[in-house]
C-alpha cells in the first residue's frame, strides 16, 4: 500500500502545513496532498493511506464545477502535463498533487454554516448564539438554518483560528472584498449543497480560502473536502442528535474516547480506525464524483 507522509522535494520549500506541503517551482506553486491527518491541532503519527489522493481529486472536481462562478489558482492535477523537471518526482506526486498559480491570499477563512452543528452547537447551547449571531430559539443539533450563515475566522499559522464577526473582517479586508467573499462564499455552498444531495451528501458546513491574481478574486488551497467540510448521509440525517459523517470526524470521537488530554502527544491509531477513517475519505470521493475509488499501485496507475 503506497503512502506519502513526506515529500521532501528537492526544490524551494513554499510552506509546510498540517496537511499539504507547497513547493516553489518557477513562478508557480506545487501543492502536495499527503496522507498525514491532523486532529486537534496535532499532525498524527498514523497516517491514512490515499488519503492525499481523495483531497486533491475532489478538490479538483469541486474547482472545475465551480469554474463559471469563480475562477481558482489550479493550472494542472495531472502529473503527465507537468513540467519535465517534475517528471522524476512522478511517484510522489501522481494524483496527489496541483500546480497552481500564486495568489495573494486572504487572511481569511471564510466558513459558511448551512446546519447547526460541532462548536456552532456547543455555542448555541451556551447562549443562543453561534459566532456572536443571535439565532430563534429552539433549535435542535443538527438543523438546517433557514438560510445559511456566513461566519468567518483568522487563519492562524499554527492553533485555532479566531472566529471574528463581519465588521472584524472588513476591517481587515475591506468593506468591498469582504462583501464579495461573502456573496461568492454562500453562492458556492449553495450550488455545492444542490448537487451533493443528489449524490447523497448533506454538505453541513464548509470553509473556503480566496485571493487575488492580479485584480480577479480566485479560490485557492482546498475546496469542499472531508477535511475542510462537514459531510453526512441524507440517508441516516435526523436532527436532535450527531449525525454520522463522510469526514474526519469519526477520528476526532475516536481521539475523545481514549481521554486524550489533547495537550500531549495524541495516541497511535488502531488498524481498524485507519482502515474507518480511510474508507469515510473513500466513500466522500465515490459519492461526490461519482465514480469508483480504484488505486491499486503505483505500478499501475489506475485512478478511474
């Protein structure tokens, strides 16, 4: 089973996350999914084999969908049309990676709630408010709002990002770009929600990350994966409980249930919670694209 926890490219390293490694590479940026998977703030020491591979397969689904709404950073995810020079990392990047234009990101998560639920639940509970909105009375975990509600944080280089109301966001972005992060935001997770039901998936919330190519606002990093969503079967959805989940939420309740105290090194992963969690990531890439996850080896290259 082949998994890529670390790229080690010789080239200019760009940035490093929890997730994703970028490289520099002429004027443009490689951007690298591993199967590394961060909880809690901690980068795991267990990876989830192919995981890398579902991100950057669904991400790029989602980039050409949204193509006639808004433009993205993406120039290529496949590896054949690369540049030569990159031809030798073949084994490393196949499927697994982007070559991406270089935006001017915003300092931004622009994070759209469409079903109340995780710290948007915990909040409400406490006094009817998620992200200092004010919301009705008597909802219960796991309900659609009537409309969905945008409620952005700080990108925060490492920890938590910081929830922040509307007004904050202008006053770092502007009044103009922050109304239009906010029209484009919704409007995306609309028409996301739209096909996604009929594929099964109730996409519950979100976040999304722009910036600027020259004057053109773009999305950039990531759009509507496990890893960046909230996904549950329309099959088993019934508000006023948690609901099962297409995402890394099932590893987050397995970390929770070993009394992890979340302030050391988290605990090592048992096999059949690696195998779960690959196969949520499966399933979510099966569903949203609509055909079969088949990636035998490296050998073979069969992605279809």
């Amino acid at each position: 089973m082949d998994v890529v926890t670390e790229t080690n490219l010789p080239l200019k390293i760009f940035k490093k996350g929890k997730v994703r490694d970028l490289y520099e590479f002429n004027k443009f940026l490689l951007l690298i999914a591993t199967d590394r998977i961060s909880a809690f703030d901690y980068v795991l020491k267990d990876p989830i084999p192919y995981k890398g591979i579902c991100l950057t397969q669904i991400s790029k689904f989602w980039f050409q969908y949204f193509s006639g709404i808004v433009s993205n950073q993406l120039i290529s995810a496949d590896v054949s049309s690369f540049p030569s020079e990159l031809h030798d990392f073949k084994d490393i990047l196949y499927a697994r990676s982007m070559l991406v234009k270089k935006a001017d990101v915003f300092p931004i998560e622009c994070i759209v709630r469409g079903y109340i639920s995780g710290s948007a639940w915990e909040s409400y509970k406490k006094n009817g408010t998620v992200c200092g909105l004010k919301l009705p009375s008597g909802l219960r975990e796991a309900d659609e709002f009537e409309e969905p509600l945008f409620t952005p944080s700080t990108k925060a280089s490492s920890g938590h990002d910081v929830n922040i109301s509307f007004d904050q966001m202008k006053n770092i972005v502007g009044n103009k770009v922050a109304e239009n992060l906010r029209k484009l935001s919704i409007k995306i997770y609309k028409k996301a929600t739209e096909y996604a039901m009929k594929r099964g998936i109730i996409i519950a919330d979100t976040k999304f990350e722009f910036g600027k190519i020259g004057d053109e606002i773009v999305l950039v990093d990531e759009a509507l994966t496990p890893d960046s969503s909230r996904f549950w079967p329309v099959e088993s959805y019934s508000p006023g409980r948690s609901q099962p989940s297409f995402d890394k939420q099932y590893l987050r309740d397995y970390l929770i249930s070993t009394k992890w105290d979340k302030n050391s090194p988290p605990p090592r992963l048992p096999i059949d919670v690696i195998a779960e969690t690959q196969r949520k990531y499966i399933d979510a890439y099966e569903k949203i694209i609509g055909r079969k996850f088949i990636f035998n080896s490296l050998e073979e290259k069969t992605l279809k």
